[in-house]
C-alpha cells in the first residue's frame, strides 16, 4: 500500500534545480526525489545526539589523559 502524500509549493527555479540533479538518477519523478531528501534530512535530525555538559567534560578528561589536551 502506498504511503499517503501531500502537496507542497516551491518555487520553479528550485524545482528546476532538483529537476536537473534528479536527471540521470533512479528517481522516477521530482516528488520521488523529494521525498527522498527529505527524508534523508528528518532522519538525521533524529539520529544527532547532543552531549550533556557532563559528558562533554568526561570526553575532555579522557583527551587530557591521553595527552591529546592541556
């Protein structure tokens, strides 16, 4: 089953952009390609990991340690 779309404005010029980058590729459509980098970017927002000033602080100790820091 297919997944459930929805419509999205952009300008021409972007369009014809990605239209150009998506020649020669195994997308079928603009939509296809969008989709596609789209979902690329919401997975690895998803995927980023923020150290906590605490862990921030242990990573230093061990490069001091290891004589990489001052």
């Amino acid at each position: 089953m297919a997944e459930e779309t929805v419509s999205v404005d952009i300008p021409k010029s972007v369009a014809d952009k990605i239209e150009e980058k998506r020649k020669g590729s195994e997308f079928g459509s603009l939509s296809e390609y969008v989709g596609y980098v789209l979902r690329e970017v919401v997975s690895e927002e998803d995927e980023e990991e923020v150290f906590s000033e605490e862990d921030e602080e242990r990573v230093k100790e061990r490069l001091k340690a290891l004589g990489y820091l001052d």
